[in-house]
C-alpha cells in the first residue's frame, strides 16, 4: 500500500506545473551546454616523453618526493584546513615581496580564473584578449556565455600593442597571457604598462610562465588597482598534480575574493604544505630556470635550422613551431616514437602549428634526433 501511495505521490509531483517548468529550463540548459567541447585535454600514451603540456621534468622527482614526505609530517589529514591558506599566503607575501592582503590562492590558476568569470561577469561582459590565447580561459568564457574579442597575432606570432589598445573601447576587461600560450610571445614591460594606463577596466595578466621570461608585474599591483595578476606553481615549480594556484590584486578584491567568493577550502593540506616547503626551497629551483631557457634557445636553433619550419621566439618553457602541412606527420611520426608534443593546427595564417614543451637536456636531445629523423 505504501509502494502504491509514493507512486501516486510521485506522479502527482510530475504533475504539477512547476516541476515542468524546471525540468524545460534545466533541459535548456543542459542542450545549450551539451553543445560546447570543454577544454580538451591533451591524450595520454603511457610511458611517453611528456611534451605536451608544459610541465616542468627539469625539477627532479626526488626533490617533489621530499616535500612531500616532509609536508605530511606536518599536516593531520583528519582536521580541515583550518588557517593553511592563510599560512600559506603570508609565505608566498615574503616570496613576491607584496603585502600578505593582496595575495589570494586557488586550487590551480584555472579556479581562480573561473571564479573570477562566474562571479564578476555577465552575458553583457564583454573581454578583450589575443589570438591565440589561453584556452581554458576562451572555454570558460564559452560556457558563462561571455562574449571575447580576439586580437589576431601577427604572421611573426607578435601582438603590437596599439594594435592591441586600439580595439579596447568596448571592452569591459582585458585578460592577457604573459607570455602568451601557446605562442611564447611576452609585451614588453613598457608595452604592459601601456596598457594598465591607458585601459580602465580590470585587467588580468596571466603569468603561470613568468619565471621563464624576462620580467614580472607583480610590483606594479602596488599602483595600480585595476591589475590582477595570476600565477602558479604548476609550470616552475614542476607541481602541476598538486594543483596550487595563487594572485596577486589590489586589497579589496583580494579581502572580497578569499573572503566571500573563494570556497572556505580551496586547497588540501598536503597542498599547502608543499607549498610551503617549495617556497623556503625556491633558490633550489630557480637555477633551473636559466637552464630551460638556455635548452630553449637550442631547440629554437636547431628547429630553425630546417627551412620546412617556421619556429617562434618564445619566452615561456615551450616552443611553437609551424610544420604546415606536415604537421599531422611530425606529430604522428613522434608519437610513434613515443614523443607526445602538442598539436594545435591551423594558428591565424599558419596551417600546422605544433607546441613542444622544453624538458630536460635528455629529453630534449630526444625529440630533436626524432624530428632530424
Ligand atoms: C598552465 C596554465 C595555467 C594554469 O594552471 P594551473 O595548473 O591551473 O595553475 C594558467 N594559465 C596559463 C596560460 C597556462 O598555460
């Protein structure tokens, strides 16, 4: 009898003129999205030379595995969190030399970035950035339905930045990658400053690659409110699994978001930890830098030295390079040797871009015997 009354109830529920209602706008909204690709990740072929997406080999496993065993020592897996972000950001302060209330985290830049889109802007945003530009960030434009306009590269794969000011009237806020993925290109810090003049909205500098260019703006938040920069322990600290991301911005955004927007854990506390750990050891990792950007300049030389390429400059830890037309051959014929790049295609008037990420001298040497071949 009981089985027969929640019968009745339930079909009484599908009934009513609400639960229509719903279920049409949540089928709206579930075609309308059923309708994007979502960020696609590259593929994974087991025991290959990860080139592919910007990782950082040249740091040592061993060196991770320390952190972390001596992160665990420190956190009790069966409490929350409770004040590690906290702790964490006034580490990463002394680290930028910026005051601890302009630095917030995130668990990856990408939640930052996502949470700064869901929260702070609308169908009617509308956001001015380049092309290519980073593609998680046009993703999730996609899917809040924000509008992007795109300023192309030049043939070089340069932006000028007058250019670039130039189609600013309209926009509502500027995200910029610096340097740019996938292209390597970075503004000049005169150009940037150019830009955080002359543009009044907010305008987010992405730099999860800055430690392998020549500069940062993280000092020009200071004077100037309207800048957010994004960064990252992914790329230079070779912690892209532990997914920790950090920014800094002027105070009130900084209070607003880590207060009210962010959630109340964002980050593990092994994460944190780590974190932790990596930053009191980050003299350790920046001699690395240098040696990525000397390996860099050697694939750019050797690339160039086969006319069939067009290859970029390129301040980040990757190359891009053109293979026109054979880029499905180069990149399946790498595969086969199991060397996993990044095949990215046809890039404004170039038809067959590939982005191969700088590893260590070995791993280097590797794809560069394998593309002479
Ligand atoms: C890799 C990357 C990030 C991301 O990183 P997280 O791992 O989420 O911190 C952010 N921006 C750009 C341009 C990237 O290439």
């Amino acid at each position: 009898r009981n089985i027969n009354r929640c019968r009745k109830l339930t079909k009484s529920l599908q009934g009513s003129k609400e639960e229509v209602r719903l279920n049409k706008e949540f089928q709206k909204k579930l075609n309308e999205l059923s309708k994007l690709t979502g960020y696609e990740k590259p593929k994974k072929i087991s025991g290959s030379l990860k080139l592919d997406s910007n990782e950082n080999f040249v740091i040592a496993k061993q060196f991770q595995l320390d952190l972390i065993d001596a992160a665990k020592k420190r956190c009790d897996i069966r409490e929350y969190p409770l004040g590690g972000t906290e702790k964490l950001v006034s580490k990463l302060a002394k680290y930028l030399k910026v005051p601890s209330n302009t630095v917030g985290v995130g668990n990856g830049s990408d939640q930052i970035l996502d949470l700064f889109l869901a929260n702070f802007c609308t169908r009617k945003t509308r956001i001015l950035t380049s092309d290519p530009t980073f593609a998680f960030f046009e993703e999730r434009c996609k899917l809040y339905g924000v509008k992007i306009t795109k300023v192309q590269f030049s043939e070089e794969m340069t932006l000028d930045v007058d250019q670039f000011l130039s189609k600013s009237k309209n926009a509502d806020l500027i995200y910029i990658d610096s340097p740019n993925n996938p292209t390597g290109f970075q503004f000049s810090k005169n150009d940037i400053q150019k830009i955080i003049k002359k543009f009044n909205g907010p305008i987010i500098v992405d730099e999860a690659y800055g430690e392998f260019s020549d500069y940062s703006v993280v000092n020009l938040v200071r004077n100037n409110d309207n800048l957010i920069v994004i960064k990252t322990f992914s790329k230079a600290f070779g912690l892209a699994g532990l997914r920790l991301g950090y920014f800094v911005a002027n105070k009130r955004f900084t209070d607003v978001f880590s207060r009210v927007i962010q959630y109340p854990y964002p980050l593990n506390s092994l994460a944190i930890e780590v974190g932790i750990l990596a930053l009191q050891r980050s003299k350790q990792v920046s001699s690395i830098f240098s040696l990525i950007k000397k390996e860099r300049e050697r694939v750019i030389r050797n690339l160039r030295s086969y006319d069939i390429f067009d290859v970029f400059d390129s301040k980040a830890n990757y190359v891009l390079f053109d293979a026109k037309s054979s880029d499905s051959r180069v990149y399946n014929a790498l595969a086969e040797q199991g060397i996993s790049i990044r095949k990215l295609g046809k890039l404004g008037k170039h038809s067959g871009c590939l982005r191969v990420t700088i590893g260590t001298k070995e791993m280097n040497s590797k794809f560069l015997l394998a593309i002479r071949d």
